[in-house]
C-alpha cells in the first residue's frame, strides 16, 4: 500500500533541472541567488527562507530542499549533492 501511494504521489510531479546561479560563501555554505529555465527565462532568489533535507515527490538522490522567496511566493528548489544538479518539482 505504501508503494503504491508513493508512485501515485510522484506522478502527480515531474522533475524539472534548472541551471542556478549560487553564491558561495567563505566561511562555507551556499545559496540560490538566480534560477533559470531551459527557454531562458530568469528568476531571482528573493530570499532563502529554509534549507533541510527531505525527500521530494520525485526520484532524487539525497535533495536538500531550499525553501525560496521567488516573485514573492514560496517556492521550493531542490540540490541534488551526489549528482551535483538543481531542480523544481512540476505538478503535471
């Protein structure tokens, strides 16, 4: 049953990788400072409201979720640590 429910959830979403700008800091850490689409479109990381580890609704490695202020809403942006990549999650 909880199988099912999980595939029925991630089908609901589909992974979208995005190129990110990130600014990287000298005491260590990094944050989302621009994200941007396949067609060019560009976006700026407002704010980064929470980074954590969960897991996301579709197949991913280990993501660490940034919780992000994007165009003034809540967005979430997802880094993939062992395949060194960002993505977002579409609803379909």
């Amino acid at each position: 049953e909880g199988e099912k429910r999980r595939k029925l959830r991630s089908m609901a979403y589909k992974k979208v990788c995005v190129e990110v700008l990130v600014r990287f800091f000298g005491e260590g850490g990094m944050r989302p400072v621009e994200l941007i689409w396949a067609d060019g479109r560009r976006y700026a990381v407002e704010r980064v409201r929470f980074i954590e580890r969960v897991p996301s609704h579709v197949p991913a490695v280990l993501p660490v979720r940034y919780t992000c202020i994007i165009g003034g809403r809540e967005k979430f942006l997802y880094f993939e640590p062992e395949r060194m990549r960002w993505f977002v999650e579409v609803s379909q």
